[in-house]
C-alpha cells in the first residue's frame, strides 16, 4: 500500500482491482473458504483471484487462514480494517445501483 495523492486516491488504489470490493462485500457476510469465493464471484480466473486475495491481505484487509489438515483448509476473513470499510463500499455498491438504474433509463435513440 501506499500513499496517494490524497487519502481518497489511496483508498481507491487499494480497493480498486479485479473484484477486490466484491470480495470484501462477499467476506463482510461472513468467512469464506476459496473454493465459495470461487463458485461467488465466477467473472474472474482463478488465477486473478488468488492474485486480489494476496494484494488484500498484503494491504492489511483480510486474513488467510491455513488449517493444517489433509488436503489443507484456507479460510478468509476480514481484518478489522475490512470490516471498518465494509460501510464505504456498501454505499458505493448502493451508488452504482442508482447509476445503473440512470444509465438505463437513458434511451440512446433521442438523447435522454
């Protein structure tokens, strides 16, 4: 993580990514195993999600938890900061709602 150009700017770069918001959405409902986020969130490779999931634990908004069993387990969950942002994205989610329903109320034939 690192500073921006402003405190808005940092939190955009930390949040933005393939899907890092809906994956913290998807843990604020409770902790997930990587095979749930998987089925969840089914728009992204595996391969990206596992790249999102180190960066958000790296920047300190998740946990990974490994239990040692046969075949290992992993769990994710948020961290305290994860859960202090939770609201902020929640109200974003409930933006682009708005934004989409304004969007598709535009009817591209005569410019509304």
């Amino acid at each position: 993580m690192k500073k921006g150009y402003c405190p808005i700017d940092t939190f955009i770069d930390v949040v933005k990514g393939k899907r890092k918001a809906t994956i913290i959405l998807h843990l604020s409902q409770g902790d997930k195993r990587y095979s749930e986020l998987v089925k969840l969130i089914d728009d992204i490779s595996e391969r990206m999600l596992t790249k999102q999931l180190k960066e958000l634990e790296e920047d300190g908004l998740i946990n990974r938890t490994v239990f040692p069993e046969v075949p290992p387990r992993v769990e994710y969950s948020l961290t305290a900061m994860g859960r202090e942002i939770h609201p902020t994205l929640k109200g974003m989610f409930r933006a682009g709602i708005k934004f989409e329903k304004q969007i598709d109320g535009i009817n591209p034939h005569n410019g509304e």
